[in-house]
C-alpha cells in the first residue's frame, strides 16, 4: 500500500521541480522573443540586417512644421556663366528670315544671345614619346646623351594620370579591377589587365606608407580619438578591420585579431593619452593611461531594447535624459561657452543618480542570487546589465557633458568604418593580406585629405606625379 506521506513529499518535490524547470523555460522564451525583436534601432545590428522586419518609430525628435523642400530665405543654386568659355562656336544665319538675302559679314550685328553648354572633352588617351637624344661635341667630339625623366623607365609604360584614375576607382569608388578594366576599355580604349592594375594600387600603397605612419603620430596628439573595428574577410578567413580617426586624420590597420593583441600591434592606443571614445568594447578598457568616452548612440539603442521588453520606464527616461543633456552641451556651445554652469551640471549628475537607483530597484538580484553562467559568471537580466554599466561608467558616459571636445556619440569612428562595408558591398571580400593593407593604407591617405578639405583628385596624381601632396600634420 503507498505511503500517502511519501506520495505527497514526492509530489511536491516533482511541483518544485516543474516550477524550477518552468521559470528556465519562460526566461529562454523571453531571450528568444528579445532576439527575434533586435534591429538596428536596438542593438549593435547595421541596418543592413532590417530588411523584411517592420520597424516602429521609436525616434524621439518631434515633428516639425516646416515643409519640405527648400525653406525660405534659402540660396538657391544653379548653373553660371563661365567668364571665359573655352571655345566659342558662332552661329550666324546665312540668309535673312524675311527677304531671303544673304547675310555676309559686312552686315552689322545689333545683338548677340549668348548660350553655354558644360560638357566633357572627348576621352581619349595621349601617347608622349619621349626621344633621348645624342649631341657630339664640336670643340672635342665627345658624345654626350640626354636623360629621361626618372618616372619614364620602360621602353613603353602607362602614365602617372591612368594609374591615379586607377586608385580613385578603386579606392575611392571600390570599382573591382576587372570592373575597372572594362571601363578603361570601354572609356579609352586602353585594355589594361587586371593583373597590371593591381600593382598600379600596390605601387601608390608603397609610396603612401610613410605618410600613413605621419598620420597615425598625428593621432597622438589628438584630444579625442574615436576607434572602432568590424569584421570582414581576408583570402576567405575572418579578420578585422581597425580604426582610429579624429576630426583631421582616418588611420586603418589589417588585424587577424579583434583584441589587446591586435590594439598593441597597432600601437595607437597604448601610447595615446587624450580621450578615446569607443563602443564599450572589453579591449579598450584595457588602457588606463588615457581617459575614455563611451558612445551614446549605442547606449540609446541599448536603452529602447530595454524600454521594448515593458515594464522599464526608467529607460524611457534615460533616453530623455540623454538627449537634454546633448540639446543643453549644443546651446551652451552654440552661445560660445567652454563649459556648462555648475547649476546645470550638478542638475544632470543629480538626475542620473536617481534613474540608476531606479534601474537598479527595478531589476534587483533573484532571492537565491544570479545564476550561474556557463563561464561561472553570473548570468544577470540585459536590464540588469545595462544599469550596472550605467552605474560603473557614469563618468565615460556624460563625458560629452563634462569636456566639450568630446562629441555625443562615436559616430565619426562609425563613418569612417563604413567605407569598409561599402567596399564588401560593391567588390567582396580581398584575395590576399597586401590588398587589405592597400586599402587601408591608401584609405587613411584620402579619409584625411577629405577632412582636411584637400583635392583627392590633384593629391592621387600627385603620388605618380610628384610632389606628393600630404595632409597637414601637427607642429613638431
């Protein structure tokens, strides 16, 4: 006969049990739907990765009333006279409209319409021949040879302006070589290979490489410097793609790492002592002789993943938060002041304490403690997560507040990472590690120029041409 004890302590074994297994049921449903939730507005995704998803508008900027289009008040634009055309075609009638005489050129002109139309020359390729020629002397019949230029060194070459239209296509656009080789053809008629393209890019990237390491010098001098990376593919095998830029330099670096490893290799960061404004990725904490900014957009994103899964309003309020702080730092700039009043200081430390004692209320530890991980760590909510992050890195996160050099966000860094995607984009992954460090070398080259408000054009012709044009660089 069974033990009605023994049934009922084993029933409620089997009930505490179900509810264990439960609770670990509902919380894995709970990431799922999380997962499933993500897009470029709440998380690290790029927006690539939105494509099928219908998206909320979760922005907080309000609408305004002005129309679209140009507003009033605003310069218009539109094509000019040139002062002096290049070539002036008359179109004089031969006879008259009415009597049908003819007009010669004894008739008078009692006015001219003018009309002028901007066009392209007729693309063709130049072929110089240079002759080196031999002079005997008369006085002592000595035989002396002229020289060729030093850039002419083969009996017939391509010129210092086909190999920088090649580097512009395909650094500047991301044409791939063969792309590039049809549009030559196709343009002028110059059927280059591949193969000889390709080297045209190494042999600019070799002579960029000291400029490339003036650049990242430059960095170190730099208040703020903003760095960021992102994956992409070398010869089929994953890498990553480092980037330390400020508002006057872009410098990249090929790494096989996305760690300390791959940062000390590159060897910016371990030597530079301003701010460096990043992502909150693990790596960068690493360097404590500098101070650190974190980027704001991300925490944004992080903040309306939270404020989605319900039940957070502190996060909708630290979104607030965040940007009046920003609207305020942009006033304040605006009228020309270097820093915010102590009032308006104390204002924005005194209301972020009181939203990160909520956020941590709000998600306080289970009653048996934060279980753990499969590393042993604790494996805490997201929500959780976030407001430790907020309470550790108060400092990091109103840096904007605190120094007005420091910017709200990381985005620069983002723009500057970019054109690697864009690249992947348009001609794939690279073949080989000396085209990754090509590009990179030959793209901290005009990211900087284009800061600088420098011609890409002239300074690409000038790497063949000479003298090489280079950004400016700090006072030694």
């Amino acid at each position: 006969m069974i033990n009605n004890h023994d049934e009922i302590e084993r029933l409620k074994r089997e009930i505490v049990e179900l509810r264990k297994a439960l609770e670990e049921a509902q919380e894995t449903i709970k990431e799922l739907r999380s997962q499933l939730a993500q897009n470029s507005g709440n998380s690290h995704w790029p927006s690539s990765r939105d494509k099928g998803k219908k998206r909320r508008n979760k922005s907080l900027r309000q609408k305004s009333a002005k129309k679209a289009g140009g507003q009033a008040g605003h310069e218009g634009r539109t094509l000019e006279f040139s002062a002096e055309p290049d070539r002036i075609e008359s179109h004089r009638p031969e006879r008259c409209a009415n009597c049908q005489a003819p007009l010669d050129a004894s008739h008078r002109l009692p006015g001219t319409e003018r009309r002028q139309v901007i066009d392209i020359p007729p693309l063709q390729l130049e072929v110089v021949e240079h002759q080196v020629e031999t002079v005997v002397c008369d006085c002592c019949g000595h035989l002396t040879t002229g020289v060729f230029p030093s850039d002419v060194t083969n009996p017939v070459q391509y010129g210092p302006r086909i190999k920088a239209l090649t580097v512009y296509l395909k650094h500047e656009h991301f044409v791939p070589y063969q792309r590039t080789h049809d549009l030559l053809c196709d343009l002028f008629g110059a059927s280059i290979s591949p193969g000889t393209l390709e080297n045209m890019v190494h042999q600019a990237a070799q002579r960029l490489q000291p400029v490339a390491e003036k650049i990242k010098t430059a960095l170190l001098t730099e208040k703020v410097v903003h760095f960021d990376e992102s994956g992409f593919y070398i010869g089929g095998e994953r890498q990553w793609l480092h980037s330390a830029g400020s508002r006057r330099w872009t410098f990249y670096a090929p790494h096989r790492l996305r760690g300390r490893n791959a940062t000390d290799a590159i060897d910016i960061l371990p030597r530079f002592h301003g701010v460096a404004q990043h992502d909150h990725w693990a790596a960068y904490w690493q360097y404590e002789q500098c101070d650190h900014a974190l980027c704001n957009a991300h925490l944004l994103r992080d903040l309306n993943a939270i404020e989605e899964d319900g039940n957070q309003p502190w996060a909708t309020r630290f979104k607030h938060l965040l940007l009046a702080a920003k609207a305020v730092v942009a006033t304040a700039r605006n009228n020309n002041d270097l820093s915010l009043s102590p009032d308006k200081l104390a204002q924005v430390e005194r209301i972020y304490h009181r939203l990160v004692t909520a956020a941590l209320a709000a998600n306080p530890p289970p009653p048996g403690g934060w279980p753990k991980g499969q590393r042993g760590r604790p494996r805490k909510t997201k929500a959780r997560n976030l407001a430790e992050r907020l309470d550790r890195y108060r400092r990091q996160i109103l840096a904007f507040v605190y120094d007005f050099n420091v910017p709200f966000d990381n985005n620069l860094a983002e723009r500057d990472i970019r054109m690697l995607k864009v690249q992947q984009k348009v001609s794939g992954c690279f073949r080989s590690s000396v085209g990754a460090v090509a590009f990179c070398t030959i793209r901290s080259y005009t990211s900087s120029l284009r800061k600088q408000g420098l011609d890409v054009w002239s300074a690409l012709n000038s790497i063949f041409l000479g003298p090489l044009i280079e950004p400016a660089y700090p006072p030694v």
